[in-house]
C-alpha cells in the first residue's frame, strides 16, 4: 500500500465513522484497529536492543512485525485518520499470560473513553477490561 492509497484508505474510514466533536469515535477506533490487524503480518520478535519502534507502514512492505510495530501502526492510522496525537500512548505492559513485555496502543475517544488497540493478542477492547500489567506509558510521537 502505496501513501496514495494509504491516504485513500483513511479517508475512506473517515466517511463511514466521523470523528466526535473531540476526536474519534469508538466506532472509528475499533474500525481502524480491525483493519490494521486485518493487513499486518505478526512476526516472533527480535532481542528487545533490536526493537524497531517505527509504524510497520513506513519500515515494511507488506506490513509485517512485531507487537512493538503493531501498536506504533495502530496509532499512526489514528493520527492519520484524525485522532489528536495528545490522545495516543504506547503501554509497555507485563504479560503474565504469555510471558514478558508487550507493546501495546492506547487511544482516547470522542467521550473519553480509552481503547487498548494495536494488541496482537485481540481486537480493540475497552482499557478498563485490560489482562495485562502496565508497566511504562510513553506518549505517542507520530
């Protein structure tokens, strides 16, 4: 996917679920989430010195990577697609389910509502129902 259609794409998403008066709505952030998840590729990651913190849209082709490059993707869409930068984090966060660190996207809606996105474990889901252990939140740079 090519910036044209990349920029098609989140155009698209805009006319089927507006934003509220204050950002996305919860529709919109769990469309864009169910449509990253649907292009992106998950691969076992690398050593955590080898992380690479870029959305998979600008470091891949075809958009492929690990937990890390899911949620920075996750969120660059949301940018993209109208979400304030101030309303989107990246959670660092224990997995004892899995075991280990995962990355995962934080987005604030229209209501302020927070959505955990970007997860390569399931789809958008409500932050308060969050499984995992947070244990550092950056701000997303975009």
């Amino acid at each position: 996917m090519d910036r044209r259609d990349l920029l098609a794409w989140a155009i698209g998403l805009v006319s089927i679920h507006p934003n509220g008066p204050h950002g996305l709505s919860a529709q919109r952030i769990v469309a864009i989430d169910r449509e990253v998840r649907a292009r992106f590729e998950y691969e076992q990651p690398v050593p955590h010195p080898a992380w690479d913190f870029s959305p998979a849209v600008e470091a891949h082709q075809p958009w492929r990577g690990n937990c890390v490059n899911l949620a920075w993707t996750t969120l660059s869409m949301l940018q993209r697609s109208g979400s304030p930068r101030d309303t989107l984090n990246v959670l660092l966060v224990l997995d004892a389910q899995h075991g280990g660190l995962h990355a995962v996207g934080l987005a604030d809606d229209d209501l302020g509502r927070q959505w955990v996105v970007g997860d390569t474990f399931q789809p958008a889901y409500p932050y308060a129902a969050m499984h995992h252990k947070l244990v550092r939140q950056y701000r997303y740079g975009g």
